[in-house]
C-alpha cells in the first residue's frame, strides 16, 4: 500500500538547514480541536477539568467552524514558529494578515466543509476584513480562558523537549535526531520524511531550511506539517515528557523538585531558562551571594546548570539536563 510521505529536502550535510521554534497558535488551534473530541486525548483530561467551564461560548464557537475538528486549518492561525515566540506575537500578526492571505485560507475551508459551517466561512469569506477582527477577538479570548493559566507550564516542556533534541544532534548526529521525532519521521538520503494520514508532498529545502515544532496539543494522528508560502516549511511533532497531569499547579511541580534538590535549589533551577549573575540569582531567590554560589555550584556539578564567565561576571543557565528534569517535573 502506497503511504502518504511528505518529504523536506535539504543540503547534504547542512545541518544549519534544520532549527527549533515554538507556536502558541498552533498550541491552542490544536487545544481547539481537543475541546471538540475529548475522548481521543486522555494526556489532556487534566487540562480539560481545568478549563472548561471558563470557556467563552461565542468565542469557542467561531473557532471551531474555522478550525474544524480534523485535517487542514488556515495557515493564517500559525506564523512561522520562532524561539521567541510569544503569545502576543501571534495576537499582532493575526491582526494584520493580508485580506488577500485570508479569503485564500478560507476558500481552501469552503471545499472542505459542507452545510450550515460551509455557508459561515462563506459569509467570512465574503468579508475577510471583518472575518479577520472576528477571528483575532475570538482567538484572544480563547487563548485567555484555555490556554493562558497554563502557558508557563506548557511553554517549559517545549523548551526542554528542544534543548534535549539539541543534544541529541551533538551526541547522536541529525539523523539520530530526527528518527527519534515520532514513529512516523524518518531521516535518509538529505531528507526528512513523516508519514501522514492524507497528504503526500516533496519540498525543496535548500536555502529556506525547515523548522521543528513540538507540540503539547498535538492531534491523534501525532504529526503535522506547514508547506504553502509563505510559511517556511515546518514540522510539528509531540513534545516528549507530556503526561496526564502536565498542567498541574506550578507550585506543586516546584514542591515535587524541592523533595528532590531541595526548596533553595528548586527555587534556582526553575528560574534558570534565562542567564543571570550569581547576585541576581541571590536576589530573586532572597538568598546571601555565598549561599547562592554553594547552591549554584552544587546544581552545576550535577549538570543541570552551566556556568560561563562574561568579563568580572559568571552568567547560569540551565543545560539539556536541567531543562529535561523541569520539563518533567511540570
């Protein structure tokens, strides 16, 4: 049986070709279609109980025309996903989409609906200006009721699902890296190839590159692609470490790494995904300097914090180590 392969072709040995970045709208595009079909994703039952009886009716409604519950979603909901991506970010650039970008998605909706949602998105289409404001207001207001109180815990588990795949490339070169994606990504001849339910494609890479996405709110079918311009090409895949009890509480994550490390050094590691001096870490923690340094220097002989000297300063940040064990601790 012929398989539906979409393949991202790149320059042998280019492996500047291939970077990581996060997608708040792909996130809650996905949460979206969760919401729809609850019973096909038991990793966000903790999620769901937590959020569903925030959800703004009128808000949520709209989304789910536009989105629909399964297959293509207009490219317009997702930018080209960066390593700074913020949710705000995406708020902007959805204000501004081209009017011509919009009535193209929605036509692209149109063939793929029927009835009463087909006769919506055609009354949007119709519009795409108005169709643009209603969708970013309703995009917002998702975003605030479903994903917002849980974006410090999600965003942390696709930081460190990328800073271990980042280490992957180092210890296990790009091929180990990508066959290690999803059981439907494979890597040969310059090539990485997924598998998808009912799409098949090849792509030039050269010179654009493509970008890996992991993803929390990932569909059943675990990965998805971006391919139409003028998004780069991107592959979503699911993020590792990603259990029922993902959103829980951040304090009680905190309190689950302070049985292991230790209040203090729990308190050091979780405030780790930036570089700060030893005094700044000492005062965030309330700490005296000495003290601080002890707790850093036993943090980084275990491996979850690197240090580096800048001139009369020395600069922490959490390693591929210290970002895995957050990562699962949230």
């Amino acid at each position: 049986m012929d398989r539906n392969i979409v393949e991202f072709h790149l320059a042998p040995g280019d492996v500047s070709a291939i970077r990581f970045g996060v997608s708040p709208g792909h996130e809650l595009c996905n949460a979206i279609r969760v919401l729809q079909r609850p019973e096909e994703h038991p990793l966000q039952w903790g999620w769901l109980r937590s959020v569903r009886s925030t959800l703004p009716g009128d808000a949520f409604d709209l989304m789910r025309v536009v989105i629909g519950a399964e297959g293509y979603f207009p490219d317009f909901f997702t930018a080209t996903p960066a390593w700074d991506m913020q949710p705000g970010d995406e708020f902007a650039r959805l204000r501004e989409v081209p009017a011509e970008l919009v009535r193209a998605d929605l036509a692209k909706m149109i063939a793929r609906s029927t009835g009463e949602r087909q006769r919506a998105i055609r009354r949007m289409h119709d519009e795409p200006l108005r169709a643009r404001a209603m969708i970013a207001d309703a995009f917002e207001q998702m975003w605030q009721a479903v994903l917002a109180p849980v974006w410090p815990q999600l965003e942390r588990i696709l930081r460190a699902d990328i800073a271990v795949r980042s280490r992957r490339i180092a210890t296990e070169g790009l091929g180990g890296m990508v066959g290690s994606l999803h059981r439907t990504v494979e890597w040969g001849d310059d090539a990485v190839r997924v598998e998808l339910r009912m799409h098949r494609e090849a792509l030039d890479c050269r010179g654009s590159g493509l970008v890996l996405v992991p993803a929390v709110m990932t569909w059943t079918h675990g990965c998805s692609v971006l391919t139409e311009p003028p998004a780069q090409p991107t592959l979503f895949y699911p993020a590792q470490g990603v259990t029922e009890t993902w959103a829980r509480d951040p304090g009680s994550a905190a309190a689950a790494l302070g049985a292991l490390l230790g209040p203090a050094r729990a308190e050091i590691l979780l405030a780790a995904h930036a570089e700060r001096t030893t005094s700044q870490v000492a005062v965030d923690a309330g700490l005296a300097i000495s003290t601080a340094s002890h707790h850093l220097a036993v943090l980084r002989g275990s491996g979850l914090v690197a240090s580096r000297r800048e001139g009369a300063r020395v600069l922490h940040l959490r390693t591929p180590l210290g970002e895995a064990v957050v990562g699962a601790a949230l």
